[in-house]
C-alpha cells in the first residue's frame, strides 16, 4: 500500500528526528507520509522555546536533563503552562505541577482510578502489509505527541496485539477498550478480521473474568456476501456493536468500489431491520477526515465522507444508536487544522463537525453520538483552541452525555497523553459567551466523567465493578503472556488499573 505522499513529495521534506525537538506536546506538525506537513509557524516556535526554557530552568533545579525533565509528569504540566502562555488559559495546570517535584505525580495518582472507557481502539493481524501506521507512530515520537514513543524506533510488533493490550491497560488509566477495525476491498488490508477481534476479546475477558474488551462487528454493505457476514457475526460472534466506512475502502481508496450513504432505503434499510431484531443497536461510522489534500485525489468520494446521510436514518430508525467516528471531523493532516481555525473565527462553524452537531436540533432525533478519536487527537496539540470550540460545538449540539471517548489508539502510542489532554481542557469563558458553550469543568467533573465512560457504559450496557480479584489479575496477565500474545511486554511488573465505583446500569 502506498502513502498519500510522492517519492518527489518526501524528496522535499526533512525526516522529523532530524528535525524535530521531542516535547511532550508537539510543536510542528509531522506527517507520517499521509498528507504534506504545513511548516512549523510562529506561535508554535515560541512555544517550543518556553519549553525547552522551563525544562532548562526548572530541571536543573531537580538535577535532571532536558530530556530527562520532559519525560516526567512534572514536564508534561511544563508543556501545559507554555501552551497556556501562547494560547490563553485552555488547560488547567499549575505552576506548583511543575515546579514541586511529586505534585505532578500526585494529581495523576488522584485520578488514575477514573472510570475511562475507550470505544475507538486498534491493532493489526499478525499478516498485515500495512506499514504506514508504523510511520504514523515513528512520527508521533518524534513529533514529541506521546513521551512514552520519544527515542522509542517503532516497528510493526508495535502495532501488534500484544502491544496494543499493554499500551492500552498497563500504560494508561483506560479500563474498558473495544477493538475496533477497517475493511478493504482486498481481503489481506483489512486491519483484522471479524473473527481476529472475537478470539481477541474472548482472550482478554476469558483471563481477566471480567468484560474489559468490547468489539466491532465490521460490515460492508454491497460488498459480496456482506449481509451473509452480518447474520455470522449476530450468530456466532456476538459482537458488540458495528463498524462501517461510507467511503467503502478507506485504506486503499484508490480500490474503493462500494460506497455507501447511511440513508439508502434498499442497501441499509434491511440491514438496521436485521441488527435489530438481534437487539445490537450500535452503528459506528467512520465520516470525515477528508482534507483537502484527500479531495483533490479522491473527489469521487467526497459525497460518502460527510454527514448529510445520518439525520434522515436517524429519524427513520430511532432505536438504533448511530456513532459518527471522529464526529466527522474534515481537516486532519498538515494544515487542516489551520482551515478549521479560519472557518471557525469567520463563520462559528467547522466542517462537518457542526453539521453533525446540528443533526438532533434539525431532525428531532436523540440517537445520535459523537466519538472523538482523530477530532481530539490531533486538535488539542496543534490548534487548543479549536480543540475547544470543537468540544463547545459538540457538547452544544449533542449534548454531554451523546459524546464519548474514543482515541484510536494505538496509531498514537498509548492513549494516556489524550486522557491527561482532556482532564485538563477547558473552553474559554470569553469563547463559551460568545458562542453559548458550557464549561467542561473538572477532570472528574460530570461532564468529563460522562464523556470519558459513563455514556458508553450505559449504551454498551456494562457494569462497572469496584475491583477484581487479584488473582484474576495475575491470571489475565499470566494467561495473555502464555497465550504468546503477550510475550516481553507483559513481563515490567505492572497492575491492571481497575475499574472502580458502583454499578452504572444494569
């Protein structure tokens, strides 16, 4: 599979390890050969000089390096403090967080026990010739967006299941993930088969004696046989919930042969009516992230991407809870943020994230939600303040408890960084006036708690439980290491952080 970029186009570019200075927040866009990289602009390098000065300034005092002080808590609150310094107060952290060697560690132990439950997870199969994620990774390193890939060279096993189950439940607070996954029109790129996240799920929840994994049921409508695969994984898998691409390939789009619209009476009608009956009620679709780079080389199809689709099937199927991945962000990749930006200060909204958000108002529905995954991974370190506003148009339209978590993780490393992102976020005052957006309040605020697992523990029906015995725990871990599956990365001595507080639903 090749990338979005030309030989010609990467002949141009500088590798980012050459190029990059490794903060805990990115301070210049990388691209991971998807799209062209927009240069590092003028508030994004007085940033990165607060950083590297506060980390001069204040490691030396702790006797530690640079590089050493930006990788510990302490550095991440620096980052923070830089980027509100540059960009006005978007995230709360104190001075005391990086100046007071233990408060930093402090505030991440008092929350590490936070129900988070991620609905936007991936791996790839053993077989897989997908490399790019692998470039998306090394890019993130160096890019400095996740400290834990800094001076880390990635390689495929990193994309693997056994990392994916580490990265996931042993380097960060997340306590309920579900797999999820994408089809090609070539049965080797999808990123795994139906029955690879079913043994996947079965393995993890098996060993742990609890249901910590949840999975995707992907579906390909007018592809042959697509419906024969639904009725196997209604009847054999028992999945939890589905997962569509509009596109159709999203992954070799240049094979793309069987778009779709959420709409469409005779191709999806039956389907909802089938999904139904068998009382699974969740439709994830993948919409947005089509940039213009993406539409000028795919303009075929731009008419599948956005979210004109999902009010009318809303409407017409008001049992079925419809999940727009990426809340159908469009601007991903160099430069798109800054597009989002411009049309945010010009006109109050973003393609198509407003368009979605306005879905419930237009159509009088209230079954459609919001995942964050791309939307908030890449916003919140290249443009905070759209990150904001793009909360602030969500939870407005939406509502707080129809937008959930998702980070679509492990294409960035652990998830940890986008947790600490979140808790810390918060919308302007003078922007939520302007546009009449809420506050998103505390880290462990009501909304925060909502966004972050309590919406999807109610959709997806999970019980939360105050702990696990411990031996279970031992035995997950000692399980998924024999399975081979979990192999060295299980061996750091870790614990499984648990799920705690009462029972969300029953």
């Amino acid at each position: 599979m090749s990338g979005f970029l030309t030989e010609d186009d990467l002949a141009r570019l500088r590798p980012a390890n050459e190029a990059m200075f490794p903060s805990p927040i990115p301070t210049q866009v990388v691209s991971s050969d998807e799209f062209w990289p927009a240069p590092q602009n003028e508030r994004q390098k007085r940033v990165e000089a607060r950083i590297k000065a506060m980390a001069d300034e204040i490691g030396a005092k702790q006797g530690l390096s640079r590089r050493r002080f930006l990788q510990t808590a302490a550095g991440v609150a620096a980052a923070f403090l830089a980027m509100n310094e540059e960009y006005g107060e978007l995230y709360g952290v104190s001075k005391a967080e990086a100046q007071t060697p233990g408060a930093a560690d402090a505030r991440a132990a008092g929350l590490a026990g936070q129900f988070i439950m991620d609905v936007h997870t991936h791996f790839l199969r053993p077989d897989t010739r997908l490399m790019t994620f692998v470039n998306a990774r090394r890019a993130v390193g160096r890019a400095g967006w996740n400290p834990q890939l800094v001076g880390v060279e990635q390689t495929i096993e990193h994309l693997m299941e056994a990392n994916w189950f580490k990265e996931m439940f042993l380097d960060s607070d997340t306590k309920v993930a579900l797999i999820s996954g994408a089809p090609s029109e070539d049965p080797r790129d999808w990123f795994l088969t139906n029955d690879m996240k079913f043994d996947a799920r079965k393995r993890v929840n098996d060993a742990a004696g609890t249901r910590r994994v949840l999975t995707h049921g992907v579906f390909t409508p007018g592809q042959p046989g697509w419906m024969e695969e639904v009725e196997r994984c209604i009847t054999e898998l028992d999945v939890d919930s589905w997962k569509g691409y509009t596109v159709g390939d999203n992954t070799n789009k240049h094979l793309a042969q069987h778009p779709w619209r959420m709409d469409d009476e005779r191709l999806l009608y039956p389907f909802y009516e089938r999904i139904l009956r068998a009382g699974k009620n969740i439709v994830c679709v993948h919409k947005g992230l089509y940039p213009q780079q993406v539409t000028d080389r795919f303009p075929h199809l731009l008419p599948y991407a956005g979210v004109d689709d999902v009010g009318k099937a809303a409407k017409d199927f008001p049992n079925i809870n419809f999940v727009i991945y990426h809340s159908a962000y469009r601007w991903t990749g160099g430069g798109g943020a800054g597009v989002g930006v411009e049309q945010f200060a010009r006109t109050g909204r973003v393609d198509w994230t407003t368009d979605l958000a306005e879905i419930p108002a237009k159509y009088g529905v209230t079954n459609v939600y919001g995942d964050l995954g791309q939307i908030f991974a890449q916003t919140t370190v290249i443009e905070p303040g759209l990150c904001a506003a793009l909360m602030g148009t969500l939870i407005r339209g939406l509502g707080a408890d129809h937008v959930v978590w998702g980070t679509d993780a492990v294409w960035t490393g652990s998830p940890q960084w986008q947790i600490e992102a979140l808790r810390r976020l918060e919308i302007p005052e003078e922007m939520r006036r302007q546009h009449g957006f809420a506050p998103l309040g505390e880290a462990d605020g009501p909304v925060k708690r909502m966004i972050f697992g309590e919406t999807s523990a109610r959709m997806y029906n999970y019980q939360r439980r105050a702990d696990l015995d411990g031996d279970n725990v031992s035995k997950a871990k000692a399980q998924y290491a024999a399975s081979g599956q979990g192999r060295s990365n299980l061996a750091y001595g870790y614990v499984m952080r648990e799920p705690e507080g009462e029972t969300i639903v029953s």
